[in-house]
C-alpha cells in the first residue's frame, strides 16, 4: 500500500462452459465438493497458477520475488497427501516454494483443527507461505490462530465499506490491524475499490491491499501484457 507495487497474484477458478458462458466458483464450486471433483480439481489450479508463475519469473527476472495465491478446499487440507502433492507440484514447475501462498478459509480450520493443524505445519516446514483467508466470515478461534504456522492474514472484502465511514466503521480494521501485528504476520484487505480506502489503510498501516482498484480479474494473456508493462511504468517514473 505505501508503493502501490504489483507483487503478487491470486489464482481465480472460472468455468467456460459451452452454452452457459463463463460461470464463477459460487455456483460450481459448492458441487465439486460434494461430488468430490474438489481436490482434482484444486490440485489443477495450483499446478497451473505455479506453472503460469514459473513462466512470468522467467520471462521477467526482475520480477522474481513475485508471489501467487492459490485457495485450499477444506477436502484438500485434511488430506496429508497435500504435503507431497505441493512439493511435486513445486518441483515440476521449479516455483521457489516461499513464492506459493496458500490460502485457507477459518471455517475449513475450525471444522478439522487437528488435522488441519499437521497439514499447515509440514506444508509451512516446507517454506511455503499460509495465509487465512476472507478472515471475519466464520467462527474462529482466536487462540487457534495463534497456534495456527501462519504467514499472513487476509481481511474479508464485506469490511472494506466501512474504511471512510464518518461514525468510527473502521474501528474494525483497527482491531485487526492490530491483531496481524501481535500475531507478527502482515494483514491484506480485500475488496479496495477507492483511493480513500487506500489512504485509510496506509493510516492504520495495512501493508497490502487487492480489489478492483488496482485491477480486476484477468486471464493469463492480460496479466502478462500488465508485468510487460511495469518495467517501462517503472523507468518513465525514474
């Protein structure tokens, strides 16, 4: 947020279909849970975000600290064959492994802790980053979160209307704010649209920040064109 530097993505899982056109994941993903598609499913994702990744690190060297996102499904994180699943998925791409965020929802956490807990714990041995996703929609523990290997924090995107309200709505970023730094992991507000927000949250000292105003979902094709233009955004700022 004090830069407005690019330094990272988040893979998005969307559905073309034939006759439907695009479908967004809050109306497939629900049935490949419950089919069971879920973990072949996130297992293609990741392997395509990270191979996407190696692919803009190697075109752009000067983008190698660049990072991605990907989303865990509750199914994948109780199962301990994840571990080995990322790790192969690492190797294959040649993605550095503190390059990968995974992120995990509190509700997926809550409904299997001890379980969850080992996964996180050989998946953060590996170096690879953790994150806590859409963090305030669910029922969390706030003692679990400090026992949770976590890396980061990542606040829901329903909090981001309250950033510039006038009768003291952005208390609760506050809070946070000061819940990551107690935790000793950097917090990510979601859902920024505004440069007020972003002022606020510079204020309160969030150190990173996605939504539509610095770009809204793109295919691979339009966030290459996007990294091939930052070199020549960054010597014309020189």
């Amino acid at each position: 947020t004090s830069t407005r530097a690019l330094v990272g993505f988040e893979a998005l899982a969307r559905w073309h279909h034939p006759t439907r056109g695009l479908i967004l994941p809050g109306d497939f993903i629900s049935l490949a849970e419950e089919t069971g598609l879920i973990s072949v499913l996130g297992l293609r994702i990741l392997e395509d975000a990270c191979a996407q990744l190696a692919e803009w690190k190697k075109m752009l060297p000067m983008l190698s600290a660049l990072t991605m996102s990907v989303n865990v499904s509750r199914k994948q994180l109780t199962s301990i064959s994840l571990v080995d699943q990322v790790q192969d998925i690492l190797v294959r791409t040649g993605v550095e492994a503190h390059h990968l965020k995974l992120e995990i929802t509190e509700s997926t956490v809550m409904d299997s802790p001890r379980q969850a807990n080992e996964v996180l714990t050989r998946l953060r041995d590996m170096n690879v980053q953790l994150h806590v996703d859409d963090f305030g929609t669910g029922q969390s523990s706030l003692c679990m979160l400090e026992d949770l290997p976590l890396d980061g924090m990542k606040l829901d995107s329903s909090f981001a209307d309250g950033l510039t309200g006038a009768d003291g709505q952005s208390l609760v970023f506050d809070a946070v704010a000061m819940l990551a730094r107690g935790l000793n992991v950097p917090l990510v507000a979601e859902g920024i649209e505004t440069e007020g927000q972003l002022h606020r949250l510079k204020e309160i000292g969030c150190e990173f920040a996605q939504g539509y105003l610095f770009g809204r979902p793109m295919d691979a094709k339009a966030a290459t064109s996007l990294l091939l233009a930052i070199p020549s955004m960054q010597s014309r700022a020189a």
